[in-house]
C-alpha cells in the first residue's frame, strides 16, 4: 500500500476490500498526495485495482449501500463521489455532488443511497444531501465544534455525531433535521457507535485516552475506561457481546461489552484505525494463495 492509506470498506460478500489513500497522516496535516481509492481482492491478499479521483484529493470517508455501490468523500474539494459498478475497475465516476460544507471527513449513508450525511470539521456543522442530485441544496445542521464522529440508525429515525471540540454528543432526528438532544462526553470524542444490544452509544475518546458508554435515552454516562494509548477506532462483533479497539500503541484490543474486561490484545502496524471483522473460514482461501 502506499503511504497513509486511511478508510476503507468490505463489500457484502467479502470479496473486495476498497480503501481511500488519504495520502497525510491526519487531517491537520497539509497535502493531497493522496488521489485514489485502492481495490484489493481480500482472498488473493494483493491490490487489483486504482481508481483515479483526479482533482478530488484526500479521500476520507468511505461507504457501500444496499447494491454495492460506491461513495467516496474528498475533504479537499468537498465532493461526494459515486461509482455504481465498482467492480468494473475502470476508470470515472458516475456522480459528483458537492456536500456543502467545509473539510469534510466522514459522512453516514442511508441504505438506498440517495440520502447523505457529511461530517464537516472546518464549518461545525452536518450537511444534509442527495448524492444523486446535485442541484439540490445541501442542509446544514449545527451540532457543534468539530463534528467527525457519525453513527446513523435509519431504522429509528437516528443520525449520532461526536463533536471533538465541543467534547458531545448530539442526537439528529433524521426526519425533521433537528437536534433532539445534546449530552457531554470526556474529552475529544472521535467516533461514536450504537451498542444495539444493550441500548448504548460508544465514544472513543482520542485525546481523552479512553472509551466511554453511555445509556442512549439518557445521555448518562455509565462507564469510562482508559486504554493504553489514544483509541482511534471501535468495531463491534456481530452478536454484540465483545468490540475490539484500535489503539495508538500498534495494538487492538477485544474487551466484553457486558464487564469491559479486556480478552485479548493482540499487535498490529502503525497507527491502525478502521476495522472489519471477517467471517470464519475465509482464511482457507489465504492457505490455498499463499
């Protein structure tokens, strides 16, 4: 891979892994090395693809809908970017659609795709738009300083943010585009993440160098554990009962949701951030390729 490759996603039948070369370390850092989204085919472990994003540099968040389609977000010209097919690996975009806000990070995508929401860290606020359309104007939503944490529930009608500034969670009616509510959080919540299991919301707390839960009717925060290093991101398996943490120090770790107590630790290369969880067994196609 090249040098700060960033987000990335697994498409449903975990074939494709498609990751955004942000080309920086972090987004306060200045460049736009950083130009293409990397396809990489996960049983034959090697890149079989680049799209080109032309002027559209560092690519940052990163999402498949329901059809396997494609969008990819540029925080340096503010355009969300769709590829219908993208297992074609040609080149060109099908749609182009400015999000209207300033630097935008990440976004939160509804399953059919044609609903957007851009976390926008430069102009503090969550912009609502058509990815499809862009001659429809974006809605902007204030939330706070620094938005970039997103954790959309579009079966209740749910968008949360964290506020890394602002050190908050705000909780978005996505029908009426209202703040219903806001709640405190330690310091620099980066991401933000719904425990369905138990009616809770996850933030890692970046500088805050912990992770904190919260009751999700309440807002009161039920439990804040320090981790080794700053936590960058979460991942929760798909029966809700363990989340593994990506830490600062070249580590994950996997804790119990229901304890907290951690299970596992295991090493990883610099600075490892966004995770999946593969399903069993897709290791034997690793053992015939290798």
């Amino acid at each position: 891979m090249p040098e700060f490759p960033h987000e990335f996603v697994v498409d449903q039948d975990n074939r494709y892994a498609y990751v955004g070369h942000y080309g920086v370390q972090n987004s306060g850092v200045e460049g736009t090395d950083g130009r293409s989204v990397i396809v990489i085919d996960i049983r034959k472990q090697e890149v079989v693809h680049r799209y080109d994003l032309g002027e559209h540099a560092r690519p940052h968040g990163i999402n498949l809908d329901a059809q396997g389609r494609l969008y990819v977000l540029s925080e340096w010209t503010g355009h969300l970017l769709v590829k219908e097919n993208p297992r074609a690996f040609d080149q060109g975009w099908d749609h182009v659609t400015p999000v209207g806000g300033e630097k935008p990070h990440l976004f939160a995508l509804t399953s059919d795709g044609r609903t957007a929401y851009s976390m926008n860290l430069k102009s503090g606020d969550v912009t609502v738009l058509d990815p499809y359309d862009p001659t429809r104007t974006p809605v902007s939503i204030k939330t706070g300083v620094k938005p970039e944490g997103r954790c959309l529930r579009e079966e209740a009608g749910v968008l949360y943010t964290s506020q890394r500034i602002s050190n908050t969670v705000a909780v978005v009616d996505t029908k009426t585009l209202q703040v219903q509510r806001i709640f405190p959080t330690p310091e620099d919540p980066c991401r933000v993440y719904y425990d369905s299991k138990r009616n809770r919301l996850v933030t890692m707390n970046h500088h805050g160098g912990s992770f904190s839960v919260f009751d999700e009717a309440t807002g009161e925060m039920l439990h804040e554990q320090k981790t080794p290093a700053n936590p960058l991101a979460l991942c929760i398996d798909d029966e809700a009962a363990y989340a593994y943490i990506a830490i600062d120090c070249e580590q994950v770790q996997r804790f119990n949701l229901d304890t907290f107590e951690v299970v596992q630790t295991f090493d990883t290369g610099k600075e490892p951030d966004v995770m999946v969880i593969l399903p069993e067994g897709i290791s034997k196609h690793w053992e015939v390729n290798a």
